[in-house]
C-alpha cells in the first residue's frame, strides 16, 4: 500500500470511529494497541498492513465499503481543494471579505489538506489584523507539516510565517523563518518557493540595513536564476537597483531599474511600475537631474490610486518636493512637502515624518525664511531623537549648525557640542 493510500485510510478509519463515538481505547486489544491505531489514522508509512485489515474487520468495514468511501472521499477531497484555490485567488486579487464563505469549514488536523486550509485561514486572519489567529494558524500548519515530515509543507508553512512577521516588523522572526525554509529547500531546486524566501530574506536585510548581507542575497539569487514568479522577478529589480543605488553605483542602478520597468510594462504590474519609477527617480535625484527625477516621480504617482502604503507616497512626495527646491520652484516644493508631512504622519514608521520635516527645512531656507527653516529642523531634530533615529538626528542636528552658524544664532555653540557628542556615539555604535 503507497504511502498516499495509506493517509487516506487513514484518515477515512479514523472517520468511521468518530462517527460511531468511539475512542482508541475502544478499539484497542491484545493485538492491537492505541498507538498502532493512532499511527493508521495518521498514515504512518510504517504500520504493518495485517494491523489495518485487523482494525478494518474489528469495525466491520469491507474491502468493498473501503473502495467505496475512498471514491467518495476523493470525490470531497476534490470539492474542498476547489474552494480552498477560490479562497486563495480572492485573496491574491484583494478580495479576502469573499474568500471567507469559502475556507468557513476547513478541514481537520487529520485531513490531508489541514496545512492548506491552516495556511489561508492564517492569511485571511492578517487580511483582518488579527495577528494573534494568524500567528496560531500558521504555527499549527508548521507543526502538522513537520509531523507528516512533507518537505513541500514545511517549506511553504516557513514561508507563510516570514511574510507573516515581516508584515508585523518582526524582522528577526521573519528573517528565522525564512532561513528555516531556505535549510529544508533543496538546493538543487530554484523554483518559485526558493526564490521567494530568498526575496523575503533580502528584504528584511534591506529593512534593517545590513545592506552587504542584502547584497550577498541577492547576488545569489541573479546567478543562481532563483528569482521565483513574475512579480517577484520584479521586486527582485527593485531591490537590486535599490542596492546599487545604495553602494554608488548609480549607472548600474539606472540600467537595473529601466530593464525592470520594461518587464513591468510588459506584465502589466501597476505595483511594480509605481515603485519601479520611484526608485528611478530617486537615482535621478542622485545625480542631480532634476528634470528626469521629476519625470519619473510624477509618472509613479500614476498609480496613486492603487498604492495603499503611506510610507511609499510620503517617500515620492518627499522626492518632487526634494526636486522643486533644487529647481526654485518654491510654492510646488511646499505644497509636496506638506502632502509629504500628511502621509508621513500616519505612518507605524517614524523616519518619514522626520525625513519629511528636514526636506520642509530645506525648502524654507532656500527660500530665504529662515525662522521656519530653523522651526523644521528642530522638529526633525524631536522627532529623531524621540525614536532614536541616530542619522537623522545628525542630518537635523548639522542642518540647524549651518543655518545657526550663519545667522549669528546662539545656540550655535550649544548645537555644536551636541552634534559633536552625538557622533561620538554613532562611531562607538552604541
């Protein structure tokens, strides 16, 4: 008997017990303990078949009622599999609040779909903000996974659980998963799975700025082709301009992110055209052309209308807002950077409140008003040191020592000695 027809006798036994109330202890004799049962209904490979047809005849069930409650469970597996893939597309499109009807009766722990169910339970559940059922859920799916020892389950239970903590900004959670289902992966395998738990790793180095981990993941993943479906292919484009961007090579961030845009443009992704742009931009922005930069930025805002995240449109508005001033358009420069402080404000992360407030400072000084300069830079200057934000209290503390210093200020003094003790502390990593 193959090790599939043995997880569903299995389980189709343990259904006959249920239903005519009966326990292991039941069933149990001298030649037949509780466990042995409980390793049938399980479907352990191991199990000697003479102990399946002993508990087969103990229950009265024949080999013709066996065959013909196997074609009628394949029949409901079939039914259960076809709604748990329409749960799973409604939530891919962005429409949990349909997906619900459809996993309301999931399977059981014993049923060979619990991992599948468990695992869109658990998105359904971030989809509401529940965290708590989310987290559970998906834990559950790793424990079943990892007792039926399916490799393919645990790896996608892992991967589930790192997309989970990385929603949450548990960035050492999200990392430890997804280096968990990297270790089970075949190495030899590069299919989507592999790389989309390497994306998820490069991106939460990317978060917390370990960049030269971030870039060592995503070399990997280039020469290895592990760059997972279409849309992640995409992200792996961001990312990998992103980091080009952020080690000086601009050059080849440009030409990173144009061949990106043209797969983009190709698929027809709307979430990766916007941020796609947005990183153009900002490579623009580096190389001081103003004009591209603004082009770029604005054709990202296209796609305003689908981009749901507060940090990635006060990043843009800060970028046109960055552009105008550099341009001396001073009234478009100030209508950006306060749309800029309105998404920022409703931000979980502080820094673009704070990137926001030093770019309004910029703007206030290249305009000549320089009380309102100083009054932004000493809100960014608050706000970073509120949460600890080290380098951008240095970009506010060393903006409000230049404007202090020529205006004569008397602070400057004060400001000085602080900006000085404060990258003492930054070169001290503490």
């Amino acid at each position: 008997m193959d090790i599939l027809r043995m997880h569903e006798v299995g389980e189709l036994i343990r259904k006959v017990r249920k239903e005519r109330g009966l326990r292991l202890e039941d069933l149990a004799d001298t030649n037949i303990s509780p466990a042995t049962i409980s390793n049938i209904e399980r479907g352990l490979p191991h199990v000697n078949t003479q102990k399946i047809d002993y508990l087969l005849t103990k229950l009265n069930v024949s080999m013709t009622d066996l065959q013909q409650m196997m074609a009628n469970n394949q029949s409901e597996q079939e039914e259960i599999a076809h709604r748990l893939i329409a749960a799973e597309t409604l939530i891919d499109l962005g429409y949990p609040h349909l997906a619900e009807e459809w996993v309301e009766h999931t399977p059981d722990d014993q049923h060979p779909l619990a991992v599948k169910g468990y695992h869109i339970k658990g998105r359904l559940a971030m989809e509401r903000t529940d965290w708590k059922k989310g987290e559970r859920w998906l834990h559950q799916a790793l424990r079943l996974a990892k007792e039926d020892s399916d490799t393919n389950q645990i790896i996608q239970s892992h991967l589930e659980l790192a997309r989970f903590y990385f929603r949450l900004s548990e960035w050492s959670q999200s990392l430890h998963h997804a280096d968990s289902g990297l270790e089970v992966h075949p190495p030899e395998e590069d299919g989507e799975i592999r790389g989309e738990l390497l994306l998820l790793r490069a991106l939460t180095l990317e978060v917390t700025n370990r960049r030269a981990e971030c870039l060592q993941t995503v070399r990997q993943a280039w020469e290895s082709g592990s760059l997972g479906s279409p849309s992640t292919q995409l992200e792996w484009y961001r990312l990998h301009g992103e980091i080009m961007r952020y080690t000086g090579l601009l050059e080849e961030a440009g030409r990173i992110a144009a061949e990106g845009l043209q797969l983009a443009h190709r698929y027809r992704d709307r979430q990766a055209l916007f941020r796609l742009w947005a990183l153009s931009g900002k490579i623009q922005m580096d190389q001081r052309n103003w004009l591209q930069a603004e082009i770029s930025l604005r054709t990202a805002l296209a796609w305003e209308s689908v981009i749901s995240d507060p940090k990635r449109m006060a990043s843009i508005h800060i970028g046109l807002g960055q552009t105008y001033t550099e341009l001396n358009r001073h009234e478009d420069a100030r209508l950006w950077l306060h749309k800029a402080v309105e998404y920022s404000s409703s931000c979980d992360d502080p820094r673009p409140l704070a990137q926001a407030l030093l770019a309004l400072g910029d703007h206030y000084w290249a305009r000549g008003d320089h009380q309102q300069a100083a009054s932004q830079y000493q809100s960014a200057l608050e706000r970073s040191q509120e949460h600890q934000l080290l380098q951008l209290e240095h970009d506010a503390l060393f903006h409000l020592v230049q404007l202090q210093e020529q205006l004569g200020d008397e602070q400057f003094a004060h400001n000085m000695r602080q900006l000085y003790e404060l990258q003492k502390k930054m070169r001290n990593g503490s």
